[in-house]
C-alpha cells in the first residue's frame, strides 16, 4: 500500500487539506471534496454553486 502525497483546498475556506486527516469530505457531481471543519462542509453542502462558480 503507498501513501499518496496529495491535498486537496477546501472550498469554502481555501486552507489545504490531507483526505487521510481531513475533518470531513462531501460528494458532488461525482467529485470528492475535502474540508478542514464540520462548519465548511456543511455551507458547502446547503450551496455548492456558490463555492464553485468560475
């Protein structure tokens, strides 16, 4: 088994987060995201748009 060295930044607060510690992750249109708090991904979660948009 390797250990992978990716992070990922949380999109809602912009830290980096490491998926093996991360507090909490969320799915969306079939992609992963990570996030640093609880708090995080639940304003995600309420609306994704809002952290996403380009």
């Amino acid at each position: 088994m390797t250990t992978s060295e990716t992070t990922f930044t949380d999109p809602v607060c912009g830290m980096t987060v490491d998926p093996a510690t991360a507090a909490a992750a969320a799915e969306h249109e079939g992609q992963t995201y990570y996030f640093c708090s609880k708090g995080c991904q639940k304003s995600f979660v309420a609306d994704p748009g809002q952290f996403l948009a380009s």
